[in-house]
C-alpha cells in the first residue's frame, strides 16, 4: 500500500473521531467500529478466519478446513501453540476423569500427543495434573504441519488491528498489520482466539474482568535446579531479592536434562493493556534472574541452577472474557453440571492463583480444598460436605462461546463466559483445545448451512465433533 493510501485511511479515521467529538488519542476513539476502506489490499479472502494461532485456534481452523472451509489463521508471533509453544509452559494434562477411568478428551490433543510421540517429544506422568511432557519445540513444527497439511493459509508476524464493516455494520474483514504493510482478510466468518478477546473488544461487545485477575507468570528452561530445595532458600531468603511467594512448580522436558520452571508471578497486571503487559514481561524477567541470584549465592553447590531459555511470550492466565450466551457458573462446574450442549470436558482441579496473598488454592470435585504456598505444609479443608458420590469431570457448554451480538464471531480460548472458580479449571489448555475444535465446526456449519452462529443446532455441532475424533457425553 502507497504512503497516501496508509495517509488517507488514518486522515479518514482522525476526520471520522473528531465528527463525533473526539480528539484524544486515536485507538481509542476506533474500537468498535471502522468502515471500509477501498485503498486496503486484500491480503486473503477466505470462508473463515481464525485470529490467534494457540492451540485453541489451531485445532479451530484445522477442523473448519477438514470439513471443507477455506480458512485463514493470523498469529502475532513466529509459530503456532501460544502458550504451550511461545510461553514454554509444556504440560497437557490428563484426558481422563478424577477416578482415572472414564476417558473424557481424545480428538485433536490426542492426535497430536499421537504425532509428537512418533519423534520421542513427549512423555506421560502419572500425575493427572501433568499428564503430558512435551517438548515445546518439537510442536511448533508440528503445528506447522498440522496447518499445511489441511490447507490452512498462514499467516506469522501479523498482528490483528481492527475489525473491517461494511456499510450496514456488518463485520466482512479484519484489517492487520505485517511485513507487508497493512490490509484486510475478508470472510464470512470469525474466530476470536487471540485470548484477550481482542476482535470481540474492539467490535464494541461486552467484556467482563474479575476484580482479582489471576496473575501471569514467566516460565523459563534451567539446567541444575532442585525444585525442593529451590523452595527452602526462598522461604527464607526470597524477600532479599523481591521474589514474590507464590507457587513454583515445574517439569522436565522429555528425554532431556532441561526443566521447565514456573515460579515467577506477576501481581496487579492486567495483560490486555500494553503497558501493563509491557512491564509484567520485564518483571517476569526481572524475577527470573533474581531467582538464578539468589540460587547463586544461597543454593549449595549442586543446586546452582542455569538459565537456558526465556519465553518469547510471558504466560498469561486471565484477562478479559466476553459476555456469552450463557455464562458457567461456580456450581456448574464444581457441581459437573451435564449440558445438553457440552462440547468439552474436564477434570483438571480448580486452582485459584491469587492477587491477594502467595500460593494458591486447590478445590476438587470430591469437596476437599488446599491451599498451598512454596516451603510451607499444606492448609488441607472442605469447600463443601462429603457425599457419598462426587462428581468426576465437569463440562464446557457451546452457549459459553457465543457473543450475544453479531452473528458471524464467536470466541475460543481464555476470553470464555464462565465465573471466577469455574474458569479457574476450565481454562487450562487441553479444555481449550477441545473449545477450539467446537468453535471450528459450529463455524463452518454456520458457513455451510448460510446460518448465524448462534442458529446452528448444537446436536449437529456434537455429532460432527464425534465423528472427527472428539469425545463427546
């Protein structure tokens, strides 16, 4: 695009803002709404397009183009897996209920847990909690694969800016940002699973955060680190080098000597804003080399622990989540609520990161409740009475991700419908995976039918999940 078109397109917006009384700074007066503009190029014109490329919209576009859809994924960063890739957290956990006898996850995880096993990149653990070791490397190229093969078009380094209407205030496009200069993807249809909700935000839908954000976290590759004794010297000397307690847990790679460790937290920092996601990253690192310094000068002399790799992407737990039809609740999911459109199942147990104080607390199906900080015993209770049957899994409801307004978007990922206990489960990444590939095929029956997302029966939904793999009660 020519240097008077870039001009043109912004003079247009500026001249567009300050009809409607706005002066101040420009992102802020173009969030809902930005009319089409013909001096963009057409960068792709697809049936679907899928905004962020983690797992979630991964296995979104891969069941969409399995079907038969044209679909597009637009990734800011330089690989597919989001966090399980960018942010180097590699830990699926179990596709199992609680009792570890019901088999309640298979379809794209299992595929791909399939694949990466062919090249000894993962590993299985008998803790349900990190069932799957993978080798965060190796799934990137995976992924990629995983794209090609079914005919996804790709496209790295391009980063969402602003949903594209039409004159009638229909979303027809998304314009971006790349190498290339800016331009617009058409489609007839939209996934949001940039996490953040960033293309629901901007169409002016509403979104929700909690007043105690869970905290993100940056994870790190270390040779030589004892976790347990880790734990003992920051009991002790973590205030000397303003290392918050929190939790601290980690895994090994598969067949390496490398650990992937989880001991920074960030508290305070709402990542969907720029400059809090812009210090959270520097903090993330700050604590990360505190830890390798206190580790030095505390540690004894076979724990001295080095640093091999940081992410590309600090690990980001909450933001904000976008109004639904239907929203989970804390009983919906503590309780298993069955739903008659449930698209996903869970076991993985309510873990509550908190704002307000170190450590964490646990609360399973089965009504016991831990909380738990680092170099501390355990603080063991009951969020409810004992019963004599416990529910085992919960579930993940397609009303959960589909906005009230517009009638060709729906979301996938963090950003989903549900309350603060329930989403502490639901939103670990093996859940997501399986939301991904719901919001895939409800997408490309919306296009195939010529329906609104919304119009789709979700039994189809259920039935062609099914037969691609998926697990579905």
């Amino acid at each position: 695009m020519s240097l008077h078109s870039r001009r043109k397109f912004l003079n247009n917006i500026w001249k567009g803002c300050i009809g409607m009384g706005m002066t101040g700074f420009l992102p802020s007066c173009t969030r809902g709404v930005v009319k089409a503009e013909s001096d963009l190029p057409i960068f792709d014109d697809v049936d679907i397009c899928v905004l962020g490329g983690s797992c979630t919209g991964v296995f979104a576009a891969v069941r969409a183009a399995r079907l038969g859809a044209k679909v597009a994924v637009v990734e800011k960063q330089n690989a597919f897996g989001g966090v399980a890739t960018n942010s180097l957290v590699n830990v699926w956990h179990s596709l199992y209920d609680v009792g570890k006898k019901q088999r309640i996850i298979a379809g794209l995880t299992q595929e791909v847990i399939d694949r990466l096993n062919e090249r000894d990149a993962v590993e299985r653990n008998p803790n349900p909690s990190s069932a799957y070791r993978l080798n965060s490397q190796e799934l990137k190229i995976e992924l990629d694969e995983l794209v090609l093969e079914s005919g996804i078009h790709p496209h790295f380094h391009t980063l969402f800016s602003e949903p594209y209407l039409d004159g009638d205030g229909n979303l027809t496009g998304v314009i971006v940002d790349g190498k290339s200069g800016r331009g617009i993807i058409n489609a007839k249809y939209f996934i949001d699973a940039t996490g953040d909700g960033d293309l629901c935000y901007r169409l002016g839908l509403k979104t929700y955060t909690f007043d105690l954000l869970q905290p993100p976290t940056v994870c790190a590759h270390l040779e030589g680190l004892d976790l347990g004794v880790y734990e003992s010297v920051l009991k002790e000397h973590g205030q000397e080098f303003n290392i918050p307690s929190g939790t601290a847990w980690g895994v090994y790679l598969p067949n390496t000597h490398v650990f992937m460790f989880a001991g920074t937290r960030v508290y305070g920092a709402d990542c969907s804003d720029a400059g809090n996601l812009t210090k959270a990253e520097m903090e993330g690192r700050r604590q990360i080399r505190a830890i390798m310094d206190m580790m030095r000068k505390y540690g004894n002399d076979g724990n001295i622990p080095r640093l091999v790799t940081l992410p590309s992407y600090i690990g980001v737990r909450e933001t904000r989540h976008v109004e639904c039809l239907y929203q989970i609740s804390d009983e919906d999911a503590l309780y298993g609520r069955r739903f008659d459109d449930a698209i996903a199942n869970g076991s993985y147990v309510f873990d509550l990161h908190h704002q307000d104080k170190p450590g964490l607390t646990f609360r399973h199906l089965d009504g016991t409740e831990i909380y738990s900080r680092p170099g501390f015993p355990d603080q063991v209770g009951r969020w409810r009475e004992k019963t004599e049957v416990n529910p085992t899994f919960y579930q993940v409801p397609l009303r959960s991700l589909i906005p009230k307004k517009y009638d060709n978007v729906m979301l996938a990922g963090r950003m989903i419908d549900a309350s603060v206990v329930a989403y502490s489960g639901i939103r670990v990444m093996v859940n997501m995976n399986q939301v991904g590939e719901a919001a895939g095929v409800t997408s490309y029956l919306a296009w195939k039918q010529g329906k609104k997302i919304k119009d789709v029966p979700a039994g189809e939904v259920r039935d062609v999940l099914k037969k691609g793999g998926s697990i579905i009660i």
